[in-house]
C-alpha cells in the first residue's frame, strides 16, 4: 500500500534579525544561518523569517511552522511538503 504522507523536513536555523535584507548566509554548526531584515519585536522577525523560508522554497507560508524556539536565535522549523534533498539543494543555492 502506498505512503498518503507528504514530504516534510525539519531545519535548524539560527536567526540574525534587524539586518539590512533577508538573506541565507550559509550553514554554521549544523544550522542554517539566516539575516532577517524585520525586528524581533511582537513575533515579526519570525513571522518574516516564515514568509522569507517559504518564498524561497516555493512553499506555502501556512507549511512553515517553527517548532522549536519561538524565544530564541537558534530554532526548529518545521516544512511541510517538500523532501530533505530538496531543501538542502535550493537553501545552498541562495
């Protein structure tokens, strides 16, 4: 019988907001290291970051979720619909 589960990934992220643009700067210790321009004030930094990840893997906003660190720089994103391998071949593009 066929698997009815869609792909989804976990990544870790370290978050450097109030920058000048979104951009992904690589990966540091295991997690991807990513400037968000908006401030981490009332949840918009990572609301921001939300939009910026499933922009660039051409998701929707509603399939990022993060899991882990609401409160933190470091985090657990959560992606629904899209593979491990996909994921890692577009972020190391960007």
């Amino acid at each position: 019988m066929p698997s009815t589960q869609h792909p989804r990934v976990q990544i870790r992220v370290r978050v450097i907001p109030g920058a000048s643009r979104n951009q992904i700067m690589g990966v540091v210790d295991g997690a991807y290291k990513i400037k968000i321009a908006a401030q981490p004030v009332k949840g918009k930094a990572n609301k921001a970051l939300k939009e910026f990840i499933a922009k660039i893997l051409g998701v929707r906003k509603s399939d990022v979720q993060i899991s882990t660190g609401e409160n933190a720089r470091i985090k657990t994103v959560l992606i629904e619909g899209i593979d491990d391998k996909s994921v890692a071949r577009i972020l190391s593009k960007t």
